[in-house]
C-alpha cells in the first residue's frame, strides 16, 4: 500500500470482529488483532475515512515508534526525544500528553507523562530555540504513550477521544450505553437482515439503540455529526479532500421507511430521548411511548425485533423489583410477542434465567468494567408454550411461600393487640431458604444470609430470586416496596457501613412502636436504624427509667434514648462513636416533640468513655458489639472475654440502686458469674422476657440481663 501509515483501532471487547470487518471495508491491510484494539496500515484518506463511517471504534491512534528496550527514566527520554517530531507538528501548536502503564523502574504514570512532555520539548528547542506550549483541555495534538514492562510504544491520537460520541445526542439519561457499544448490538441482534421489520425497545431510555440502528439501516456515516477530528491539525490533513469525502459519504445514504418503537417508564427519559431525535433526519420513523415494561403488551401487528439493554441495579433494594421485572418480561414476550426475534443485554445471567426462554446465541461482550451479555431468542412455538404458570415452576419454593402465610397468620392477634407495624415474619425457618424476612408498615425487608459453602452461587441465587418473587405475591408487597440486603458476619465498624447510592426521596419513613415514632431508612445501611427484637427492652425501658438519671452507651440510634425520655426520664445521655447515628437520634428525639437540656448527645468511643467516666446514672443501657477494634483496647474488644472490664468501669458509675440492662448479640454467650460476684454484682438473665413472639424462633438472636448491686 503506497504512503501507508501504522494505526490502531480501539473498542470494547467483544466488538473487535466487527471492527476488523470495517477496518478491511476501507481497503486497509489489518496487521494484529488483539483484545479491545486492531492494528492496521492504511493511508491518511483511508484512515480519515474510518474516522468518519467506523460505528464501533472508540478512538484511532497512529503509531509513530515503538522500542522494546525501555527499563529506565533516560531509556524512556532517549526514545522520545530521538523521534523527528516536527514531521507532525511545530513548536506554535499546543501538545498534551496521554502517558498510561508501568514496569519496574516507571512506576509512576504522571512521572513518566513529564518525561516524554521533556524529551519532547526539549526536541523542538534543540532544532527551533523554542518550545511548543502545554494545553491539558484543547490541545492542538496529543501524544498518548503506552508501556508494558520493556516495550513501550508512542502515537498520535488521530481521530481525537471517544468516537462514540457521534454529536446528535447532546440529551442522554443517567447511564447511557455507549453508542459504538449500540451499534454493536444492532449488528448481532439480526435486525439488519430485515429492516422492514419492527424494531423494539421496552427500556429504550434515551433511545440510542433506535437511533444507531436508523442510521445504520439508512447507512448515514456516524463521524458525519461530529464538529471536529484530531487529526485536522496534523500536516497531512487537507481540507478539500476531507470536504469531497464527507460528500461522497452524504450521497450514500439510502432513505427507507423505518418502524421503530421505544417505550420508557421514565418520561425524563424521554423527553430528551425526543430532543436527541427531533432534528434526525428519520425523527419521524421512531416512535416513543412513555409505558411500563412490567405491563408489556403488544408493540406491533407484525412480528420483529425485540432489541433492549436490560435495567440492572446499582442500589440496595433494587433486586426486587428487577426479579418482578424480568419474570414479567418473560411472560408478555410469550403470551404477545409470538414469532418475535430477541436480543436482549444484560449484566446479570441469572436475572435472564427468569425469563424462562432457551436461548439461540450468546455474545459476551464488555460494558465499561462489566462483564455482559447478548442473548438471542426466537419465540417459536416452543419457546411461547405456556403449559404452566410461572408459580408452579418452583416446587420446592411452595414451602417458603407456606410457611410466610402459617407465620403471618400466626403473629395476626399479637400484631392486633400491640398495634406492631414492624416485625419478623420469617428467619431462615427453612434451610434452603437462608433469609430473614422483616416488615416495616407496607415495606418488606429481606435479609439474605450468607449461604452455606455446599452450596453453590447459583443455586444460592436461584433461592434468593424464588423468595423475592414469591414474597411479593404471597404477602401483597409491591416489589418497588421490597428491599434486599445481604447479612454477613461483620467485625469492626463494617456494620455501619453506609451502602450504594440510592433514590434519595424514598429512603427515610417513619414508624411506631408503642407510642413512640422512629425514622427508619430501609435502604442505605445495612441495618435500619431500628433493632426489631430490642422492642421489649425499649417498652422496658420506657416503663421503669421515669424520673431516672438514664445513660445509653453504644446508642446507635438512640432508640431506646428515645424510649427513655418519653418515659419521663430525669435526664437521658446518649454514647456513640458514629456523629452520623447520633444526628439520626436528635431526630427521633424531634420526631417525639422531645427537647430538654436534660437531653445529652455525646460522639465518643464508648470503651475509652466508659473508662473515664464519672458521676452516676440510675439506669444503664449497655448493648455492646460482639467485636470492636477500640484503640483504648490493648486487644480487640470481645465482649465474651471483656465484659466483666466493662462492668468494672460501669460498677462506677452506677448508683447505688441502680440498674444495669446488659445485652448482645453474640451467640452461646455465657455469663461470668464468678466474676460479677467479684464485683459485688448480681444478675437475672431476662433473655426470654425480651423476646416477642416475631423473635420466638430464634431464641439467639439477643441476650439479656438486669444487673443490680449485690
């Protein structure tokens, strides 16, 4: 190929075939294909060219010199300044550099990055006595190097930073797929063999795979849209070629009527799903409906394509709502989509098991750092056959569903009597069903456990989407109202932890126990800010403390606090380490109408508190952790062997007919007795008297004692 150049072609994985179908569509010879990237030789017109029609390049880069010889800071300077530099550039123009990987001795990408900029610079002054200027935004060229232990390569970017951003979409939604990641999609899904045929969207979002796959079947070249390329600058640039390419492009477009349907539930969405569209020129073929994928119906007489990239969560208490997602999915694609093609993306394998279709193809493929899927399916007969309900494909789950409903029908006269709108109504009471159920007003929380080693992440998966499902039919929830958490082991403050990001105008809502109100956040901790089976400890609590010094320690959200000071409590402090829980109790205070001087809020760590406390307290509420990793401690906390030292230092503080409630959660704890009689301290174990019939189950879950002077 006479004047050709060394490029190389970057995309995601998992698209490299259809970009090397591309690279060899412009004539250029392909020299390696490797993960993400392909190398080809092509001339500046041809490379210029790929720039303009390549649907799934994400940048294009000209390879100026490579060296496998560089294992040092002066290795690395010598190589880029020996390069004749000003064959593409000049000392006027800008430069940025783009320097990325590491060996032994260039550890550091930054320092590496001013290496180059020096050898570089100092280049231009050797040959001009003057250097071209620095400009991180808007340079005029940018140099991008690459390392790999000894082998180091350097380019120029060609086509500029990100190719998928095509320039008709100046609107798009929260995340996006990436447009040369869309075409890519179109590409597998079949779509193109017949583009006649309906193409549909249930979660179109801002409806790029509709736009890419219109331009695609009116073969519009996507670098069209685009204002401006990287190598514009470069001296082999020249314009009226470039001018007559791009018109020789124009006249390749083939109009044809399109049917293209996008349906979103989020009408934001939408609106700038139609601002991207209105100014296209096939606007008129693509029609968006704002509609409720878990409603899915018809979307054309003919039968066509079902092409969508599936929801996927990202917060706690999103699982939910996908498992009913994808099970109702499943359902309208069979009962109304009969002889249908689909090609669904997705994150998530098990959630398209839901789907109960066999698949004909699978593509796996890279969004970002997530590892996805394209699944193909055909709605044959087959595939639409609907034998059986979608319930009674889950034999072994009937028992869970049973055991929801003998428990709720269990607990109806104590809810009744107690007025309890917060409760336990399962907890791992079957096996294979490792969860805990709680409800709060008309929410439900699930709590997965962690599964046992013999069981496999599959089948552990399986289980969990078959109680989420099933939780949300037996006991009416509707499944946005349906939280799911996972419960380890925690050690530390892991437990405080603060979880993903959620939807912030539905986190906090309040509830009652007893004449007292509680915020409640049900989705970004772990916990929610209100330990279920500590209600008759709180009632306890709030019965005996009025007209009571009382103190809190470990008060998470000083709940029980708030008990205390609806009680009557002479005077109430509150101990915690966390600012953030103690801000949660100035709430639950204010939530009550509670505000006195008498009402202390204290952020400390209560072990190394407690050790220098003074004055006296009547009652002490005392609910340590199992584990904690205090500095006050010479070893970790463990509240089986240190708990008679906590007594100690509380034996100080408290009065002499004081009351000391002690509780943890630790299971098979016992009682140093020989101990507390050392401290003049006597002990009634009320672990059964603090336990209401939601927590009977588990006589683990807490233990409890009033500890008094001997």
């Amino acid at each position: 190929m006479s004047n050709s150049l060394s490029f190389i072609a970057l995309t995601s994985i998992g698209v490299e075939n259809l970009l090397a179908t591309e690279i060899q569509d412009i004539g250029a010879d392909i020299t390696k294909q490797t993960v993400g990237s392909i190398r080809f030789n092509a001339t500046n017109l041809q490379a210029q060219t790929l720039c303009l029609v390549s649907r799934y390049a994400t940048r294009v880069m000209m390879l100026l010199c490579e060296s496998d010889a560089i294992n040092t800071k002066d290795d690395l300077y010598g190589f880029a300044k020996q390069f004749d530099w000003q064959e593409f550039f000049g000392p006027s123009q800008t430069l940025a550099i783009d320097f990325n990987g590491t060996n032994r001795a260039l550890k550091n990408t930054q320092f590496s990055t001013l290496v180059v900029k020096d050898a570089i610079v100092d280049s231009f002054f050797a040959s001009h006595q003057q250097r071209p200027n620095i400009s991180k935004t808007s340079p005029d060229v940018r140099v991008v190097g690459r390392l790999n232990k000894e082998k180091c390569a350097l380019y120029i970017d060609y086509s500029g930073p990100g190719l998928s951003r095509r320039g008709y979409r100046p609107y798009q939604g929260d995340a996006p797929i990436k447009e040369h990641l869309a075409a890519a999609l179109v590409s597998r899904s079949g779509w193109l063999e017949d583009t006649s045929r309906p193409l549909f969207d249930p979660c179109c979002g801002s409806a790029t795979l509709l736009i890419e796959a219109a331009m695609m079947a009116w073969n519009i070249a996507p670098g069209l849209y685009r204002k401006e390329f990287a190598f514009q600058s470069l001296p082999g640039f020249r314009p009226a070629k470039f001018k007559a390419l791009k018109q020789e492009l124009k006249e390749k477009q083939t109009e044809q009527k399109l049917y293209l349907i996008g349906h979103d539930i989020d009408g934001r969405v939408l609106d700038k799903a139609r601002q991207n569209i209105e100014k296209l020129p096939f606007a008129k073929f693509i029609q968006l409906k704002q509609a409720d994928a878990n409603k899915l119906t018809t979307a054309a007489k003919q039968p066509g394509v079902v092409l969508s990239n599936l929801p996927y969560g990202e917060r706690l208490g999103e699982k939910a709502e996908l498992v009913n997602l994808y099970r109702h999915l499943g359902d309208a694609f069979k009962k109304h989509f009969k002889f249908w093609h689909l090609a669904l993306f997705a994150t998530d394998t098990s959630l398209l098991a839901l789907l109960k279709l066999a698949k004909k193809k699978q593509y796996k493929l890279k969004n970002g750092p997530l590892d996805c899927v394209l699944n193909l399916y055909d709605l044959d007969e087959k595939n639409t056959e609907q034998s059986r309900q979608t319930k009674l494909n889950f034999h072994s789950s009937i028992a869970f569903a049973n055991r929801l409903k003998k428990n709720k029908q269990g607990l109806k006269s104590w809810l009744k009597k107690e007025g309890v709108s917060c409760y336990r109504l399962y907890d791992a009471d079957i096996p294979e069903y490792n969860v805990a159920v709680d409800v709060y007003n008309d929410y439900l929380v699930i709590y997965e456990y962690a599964p046992p080693k013999t069981i496999d992440e599959v089948t552990a998966e399986k289980r969990l989407q078959d109680v989420i499902y099933l939780s949300a039919q037996t006991l009416d929830i509707a499944p946005s109202n349906i939280v799911v958490k996972q419960r380890k082991q925690q050690k530390g403050t892991s437990q405080y932890q603060k979880a993903q990001r959620t939807d912030k105008s539905k986190n906090n809502m309040t509830v009652e126990e007893y004449g007292v109100k509680f915020k409640v956040n049900l989705h970004d901790y772990l916990d929610t800010g209100l330990f279920l089976d500590h209600r008759l400890a709180r009632r306890y609590i709030q019965q005996n403390c009025k007209d009571l010094r009382v103190l809190n320690l470990f008060a998470y959200t000083c709940s029980a606090s708030t008990h205390a000071a609806v009680g009557g409590a002479k005077s109430v402090t509150s101990v915690d380490m966390s600012n953030t829980y103690l801000k949660w109790g100035r709430d639950n205070f204010a939530l009550n109408n509670l505000n006195s001087p008498r009402y202390h809020f204290e952020q400390a760590d209560c072990l190394a508190w407690l050790e220098q406390a003074k004055g006296q307290f009547d009652f002490i509420f005392l609910d340590p952790p199992t584990f904690s990793n205090s500095k006050r401690m010479k070893k970790e906390f463990d509240v089986q062997r240190d708990h008679i030292k906590l007594f100690t230092w509380v034996k100080r503080i408290l009065a002499p007919n004081g009351t000391l409630l002690f509780s943890n959660n630790k299971r098979g704890f016992t009682m140093n007795e020989e101990g507390l009689l050392d401290l003049g301290l006597i002990a009634e174990n009320i672990s059964d008297k603090t336990l209401s019939p939601d927590f009977k189950r588990n006589k683990q879950i807490h233990n409890a004692w009033l500890i008094r002077n001997a």
